[in-house]
C-alpha cells in the first residue's frame, strides 16, 4: 500500500484540467481510502459565502475566480490538509486543478514540513469527452463546478505539465473508465510503486 500504517501519514493530489475527471476519482479514492477528500469548487465558495451548488459563472479571472481569490482558495486546502494531518489523520485528498508548478511546489512545501508522503494524480480524458461532461455539468443543478468551454480552452493554453514530478510520485489516469475501474487502476499503480517519499 501507499502509506503504510506506521509510515509517515501523507496527501493525494488529484490535479488537471476542468472537467477531466478529477473530482469523481478523488472522491472516489478518498472513500476507498477512508480519508477526507478537499474540492477547491467548494472551499472557493465557502470562502465567498455561497453554496456549493450557487451558479457564479465570472468572467474569466473575475470575482471568485480572480487570482486574489483563487490563492485564498488555494491556501484554504493547504490549510485543511495540514488541519487534518496535524490532527494525526493518515491520509487527506485534494482536489483541484493545480495547473501551475507553483501551487504544486507549495502542497511538495507542506508534505515535507509535516514529514508527509505524497501522490500527484493527473487526471486527463479526450476532449470530445470533457465536452460532454462540460454540457452535462451547464443543466445538472447539484453541479458544483462553473467551469466552461472558454475556461477549458484558456487552462489547456497554460497548464504547466509536472516535469518536476519523479515517476514514482505523479501517476497519469485517463478517467473516461467507470469509476470502480480506476480506483482500482489506481490502487494497482499506488502498490506497485512501493511507497513515495
């Protein structure tokens, strides 16, 4: 397993575009594993004062989506993470896009302030598909997410790909498989890989 029982506690990142599967297999990987799962969308507007499922489509890089108030957001799940860790919890999951090395760097940061292990996840589809789950998630009212086309389109121009990540810490899945399917890929890649530091 990844984190053995009396080895150092640690964090799965589950990282990638809008719409790329990343928030169905953290949920899905924290239930497995029995951890809190942290969602950037939720945190984004608990922050504001809103309910998960509140509709605030901004413009691109405006109101809750601005840089000022995505590095809240960001620092908001470090702040969990840490939260639950310090609390002597042995696993947490987060999810967000972390498209920049830069976030990634600071999540790396705090792992190795706590003495943690930790798991990057690249979540990634083909696109036909991430436009049909963008469709679906515009009518579906317990969406969570705001993200659309546009967004899509200006994160796929500057995701930053984590060529800082070693092999054995950042796994890539494609998340078009059922669900229980990749958790169990997942599950398979995690023992293979014999622990990460």
């Amino acid at each position: 397993m990844f984190f053995k029982d009396a080895g150092p506690a640690g964090i799965y990142v589950f990282f990638g575009l809008i719409a790329s599967g990343k928030s169905t297999l953290a949920r899905g990987w924290a239930e497995h594993r029995g951890c809190a799962c942290y969602n950037s969308d939720i945190v984004r507007k608990e922050l504001a004062g809103l309910a998960p499922t509140a509709k605030r489509p901004a413009p691109l890089e405006q109101g809750i989506y601005s840089p000022e108030f995505s590095r809240q957001t960001y620092d908001g799940l470090l702040a969990l993470a840490e939260r639950d860790l310090a609390a002597g919890r042995r696993e947490v999951v987060l999810d967000a896009s972390y498209q920049a090395r830069a976030e990634r760097d600071r999540v790396r940061q705090l792992a190795a302030r706590l003495g943690c292990r930790i798991l990057f996840i690249l979540c990634t589809c083909p696109e036909t598909e991430i436009r049909r789950r963008l469709a679906w998630r515009a009518v579906d009212p317990a969406a969570v997410s705001d993200g659309r086309w546009e967004i899509y389109l200006q994160q796929r121009r500057l995701f930053e790909p984590p060529d800082e990540c070693r092999p054995d810490e950042c796994f890539a899945m494609d998340t078009a498989a059922p669900l229980p399917d990749l958790v169990r890929q997942l599950a398979e890649k995690v023992a293979r890989s014999g622990g990460v530091n």
